[in-house]
DNA sequence: TAGAAATATTCAAATATTTAAATACTAAAA
DNA sequence: TTTTAGTATTTAAATATTTGAATATTTCTA
C-alpha cells in the first residue's frame, strides 16, 4: 500500500464519528444502513453523509444501492492491507 | 484502546511527512535522531519539530535526549495496540 | 563564560476540515 | 403523476492543520 494510500485512510479513521460508524459493524454483523447511521450519530444528516463519504472515498465502506437506501459493506480486504502496512513498520 | 486514542494515532498518520518518519525507521533499525529527520524531509527544522510533535503526543514515538540531540525510538507496545483496536473492527 | 549547535516555541498566513442550513436529486408509493 | 422518503450537494461559518520566519531555549565546546 503506497504512502498516500495509508495518509488517506489514516485519516478517514482520524474522527470519532466515522470510528463510531466503524465499530457499529461488529453489532450490525455485515451491513449497515444508511438511516442506521443517521440515528447513531448526533449530527445534521448531511454532516452524517460528510463522514461516509470519506469512509467510502478511503475504500472502507462498500456502497450498495437498495432503492432509495442505501447499504454499506465493510471493506475487510482494505483494513486487512492497512493493517499490515502498519505491521511493516515495525521491522 | 479507546476511541479518542485511536482518534490522536489516526491523525497522526494521516500525513504522508509524518508516515515517512515512520518508515524511516526500517532503515535506521532501533532509533533515529531528530537531525536525520530534518535531513530527510523537506521541510523547514520548525515543521519537522511540529510533525515529530504529533508522532510523539500520539505515543508513537519515544523521546530521548542525549545531550543537546534528541533519539526517537519507535512505540511499538502502541502501534501493537492500535493495531488491535483496528483488528477488532473486523468480527 | 561566550559562542555555536540542536531543538522548541510563537506567530501569522495559507489551506483543510467539520458542521449545518438550504436545496437538489432519486426512487418508491399514493 | 404528484407526493414522500432517503441520500447527496452546495454554500458558508467556525475551527483545525500545515508551514515558515523569527526567536527562544538548552547544552556542548572553545
């Protein structure tokens, strides 16, 4: 994973509301809704939309339209390589 | 590993200056000293002090003055950690 | 002790990020 | 087809970050 990859997910990551929505995976299992993360963050839905797009633009939500939803899928692959550029730095 | 600690170590990865210091390490093996760093950056001595700041208040760095140089070692026992925190995302 | 070397701090300018209000877009439902 | 629900975009304000110039601090050395 070249540099300016882990800079822009380092970032996506450096903000407790996109964190929070993170973390909500491991209650929701695989998928998370949209409206899901609107009521489980404090924001303006707009502000809410902010913060997963840069999860999505950092590759770590997968967007999936439903109708008028709009579902969101953990990018496990992108953690995983993120992690073990992180796991390189140590050596 | 709470979520505003893993807030502060996001941040300061998410700067391709400050991922670069970090690589460094690999090269440089145990330590590195303040000096090289400001070799290795293009950037001005007070920048460099500012981003080796960041790496230092997030833990990621361990200051060590030796006379009037100062020695970086590499938190490892941290990264480990954060490391985890993003693992456990991942269930 | 005076001067030099290494690093830190202060300050200001430029840029980026976060947030919400207003609005637009898209797709389902009535 | 009009309305409604869900999501995105635009805009502007507030705040934060990045950077370098100037300066301060600390410690070594002559």
């Amino acid at each position: 994973m070249d540099i300016k990859k882990i800079e822009r997910i380092s970032r996506a990551l450096s903000d407790t509301n996109r964190i929070a929505i993170l973390q909500q995976f491991k209650k929701k299992k695989d998928c998370l809704y949209c409206a899901e993360v609107n009521d489980l963050l404090d924001l303006t839905q707009p502000s809410v939309s902010h913060h997963l797009k840069q999860l999505v633009d950092a590759d770590l939500l997968l967007p999936q339209k439903e109708g008028r939803n709009l579902k969101y899928i953990l990018n496990q692959q992108v953690l995983d390589d993120y992690i073990a550029s992180l796991n390189e730095l140590k050596d």
